[in-house]
C-alpha cells in the first residue's frame, strides 16, 4: 500500500510540473518541429532517385552437357559483380558523361570557377550518385541514380542502360564474327588442301594413263573386298541350290507317272492340282467297279459316261505331270543360271580387288581415298558456318531493358 501511494505521489509531481511548464514545452517543441522541417524543405538541397531495371544475361549462357546437349548455366553472382565494375567503368559512364554534357552541368552547379570538370573528378562524381542492385534469385539488375534535377537523375539512368547494352552488343557481335572469321579461315585452308588432293589423284591419273595402266573401277580396297566376300558366300549358297535341283531332276526325271507323282508328294513338292485329280480319277473308277458289280454292262451309256470321263481326268493328269517335269528342269537351268552370274561377279571383283592392291594403282587409290576425305571434311566445315550464321542470326541480345526510369514526382532525400 505504501509503494502505491509512492507512485501515485511521483504521478502527481509529474503532472504538476508538466502543466505549470505546458507553454515551455509546447514552445521547444513547436520550434524543434518547425525548424527541422524548414531545414529539411528550404535549407537541405532535394535529392531525386530514378530507377531502371534491365536484364543481363551471362556470356556464354548455354553450355554441353556429356550428352552433347545444350543446357543453360546457372547463375553466377560473380559475374553481376564483375559486370557491376563494368557498369561503373569509364567505358561506359564517360560516353554518358560526354552525351549529357554532365560535365558542364556539374562545373556549373558545384564549381562556378570552372566551365567543365575534369574526366576524373566526373567519374568520381557519377559513381558518388550511381547504385547497382541484382533482384535476388533473378538476373535483373536496378540502376539507380540520385540527383538534384529528376530528370537528370532519370535522363542518366537510361543513358548508363543504354551504354551498357550498346557495349555488350558491340562485344557479343565482335566474339561472334571472330568465331566465324576463324570458321572461314579454316575453310579457305581446306579448300587449299582439297585443290592439292584433287591436283596429286589428276598427277597421278595421267601417270598411269602414259603407263597404259587401266585405272577404272579402281576404288576403296576395303569396300572391294567386302563385295567380293558377299558374292562368294552368295555364289556358295546358289551352288548348293543348283546341285539340289539338278540332284532332283535326274532322279525323277525317268519315273514313270506313279512312280514320278509319289516322289513329289513324299517331297512335299506336289502340285495341289496333281493331287486333286488323282482323287477324282480313282473316284471314277471306284464308281465303276460298283456299278460293274452290280450287272451294268461295259456298253451301258451310264459306264461309258464314267470312262469318259475318267479319260478326261487321266489326260488333264498327264498333261500336268508334263508340266511339272518341265518345271524342274527349267528350275535346274534357272538355277544354274545364277550360279554363272554370280560367277563372273566374283572373277570381276576378283581382278578389281587385284588392280586396287597392285603397286602401281595403290598409290592412286591412296590418293583418291585422301582427296575424297579432305572433300568430306571441307563439306563438313561448310555446313558447320551455315548453322553458326543461322544461330547467331537467332541470338537475342545480351542485354534487355525492362523498365526505363522516370522522372521522380518527389524527392528521396532529405526524408
């Protein structure tokens, strides 16, 4: 209860003291409010910020991966901050500083003794009103620039923008047309070698021509001799069929009909209509041993009819076993046929794989193998610099302004 009565009392002095001083204290601080906002709004100078924002791009954006495919590197924030000493170089800010007349503007207003600042004492001053930021997680960079006039401040930030993608355009196009000068160096090379190539085979075509060397057909040795390995097992495998044909001809081709049409059936190389015929042919005369069994007479219309026809039948029979005996012989001639092409192939390719080893044409053969794959790598070249005109034809720029700075409606300083 005493301490209550304690704290109540230092309450009560308190207010007291505050309302016998009310005007005294209302005074101070009437005048420490007045006075700081007079110095704030008439006395401090105003300063401007405008910002800009661009996006920046990595050189070499894209890289291979071990599948040879292209995929985008991260983010280095090494980079922004090599780029950000870029941004604040003289490269970029003097030409800004020439274009605006900065150091004109800036000689008046600071020093009025002198009619321009010095190219150093300007950049000093620039990079005094200058702020870089990387948006984070982003490659997006603000460009802030403080000022006195707002649209100094925004005419600045725009301008370093703009010098600075003009400088990385200028950069990206110089590394491009240096990787395509070399490209066509490297071709106007290779054109050279593939002239020397095609001069070396001519040389030595007309060496072998004055030798009465017969030089055509001759071609990759390798190659050759690959063809030639083919034949020869085709030429293998079409003797082999021959012989199995010719076997089959002579075996069967003195039979008898029966004898002939069981051969083929037990072969499985029976016509189908062989075979049918047959059946109706015995069907005939099973139908006529029936009828004789029954008393009909060889002289009755209906047996005659049925001999008739059973005539017909044997005929038609004969008539196609005819037909299949002649196949197999034309089968054998057919067969022996390729047996003799593919035997010519083989003895061709056989003097061709001979002339290409010989001593006099290898080094013609050498020289054609040469010339053809110094061609090659030439062709090669030359769609390589088609697709590397093609892709920096594509490319974007660098460097891409997002937001250009306005001119600030208030000032940022003093707050």
């Amino acid at each position: 209860m005493v301490e209550n009565s304690d704290r109540s009392l230092h309450f009560n002095e308190y207010f007291k003291v505050i309302r016998n001083r009310f005007w005294v204290i209302f005074t101070i601080f009437a005048i420490t409010t007045g006075s700081g906002w007079y110095v704030a709004n008439e006395v401090l100078p105003k300063i401007y910020t405008a910002s800009g924002e661009m996006q920046i791009n990595p050189r070499d954006i894209h890289d291979i991966n071990e599948f040879g495919e292209s995929t985008e590197k991260q983010l280095d924030p090494v980079f922004f901050t090599a780029e950000f000493e870029v941004i604040q170089s003289s490269d970029v800010l003097l030409p800004v500083i020439n274009d605006l007349g900065l150091d004109k503007i800036w000689a008046k207003r600071y020093k009025s003794d002198q009619d321009s600042l010095p190219p150093t004492e300007s950049l000093q001053n620039m990079n005094s009103i200058l702020k870089l930021d990387l948006k984070r997680g982003t490659n997006i960079v603000v460009v802030s620039v403080q000022s006195e006039v707002p649209k100094e401040a925004s005419d600045i930030a725009n301008a370093i923008m703009d010098q600075y993608k003009t400088l990385r355009d200028v950069e990206e196009d110089q590394r491009n047309s240096r990787g395509t000068d070399s490209l066509r160096e490297q071709i106007k090379q290779q054109e050279g070698a593939v002239a020397s190539a095609n001069a070396k085979v001519e040389e030595l075509r007309k060496d072998l021509y004055e030798k009465n060397v017969d030089i055509v057909g001759t071609g990759d040795v390798e190659r050759d001799e690959a063809d030639l390995e083919t034949h020869k097992h085709d030429l293998l495998g079409a003797k082999e069929d021959a012989d199995a044909r010719r076997v089959l001809l002579n075996q069967v081709q003195n039979l008898n009909d029966d004898d002939f049409v069981n051969t083929m059936a037990a072969l499985g190389r029976l016509l189908p209509q062989i075979d049918n015929l047959r059946a109706q042919y015995f069907q005939v005369e099973s139908e006529i041993d029936n009828l004789l069994k029954q008393g009909y007479d060889e002289n009755h219309p209906r047996i005659q009819a049925l001999r008739a026809e059973q005539q017909s039948r044997q005929n038609t029979l004969k008539d196609l076993i005819q037909g299949e005996r002649r196949a197999l012989a034309v089968d054998a001639q057919i067969a022996q046929s390729r047996v003799d092409m593919l035997s010519q192939e083989v003895t061709k390719l056989e003097a061709k794989v001979s002339l290409d080893q010989s001593s006099a044409v290898a080094p013609f053969r050498d020289a054609v193998r040469e010339r053809d794959k110094q061609q090659g790598m030439l062709d090669a070249m030359t769609v390589r610099l088609k697709q590397v005109n093609i892709t920096f034809s594509d490319t974007e720029s660098p460097v891409k302004i997002i937001t250009r700075a306005q001119p600030p409606g208030s000032p940022s300083k003093p707050d």
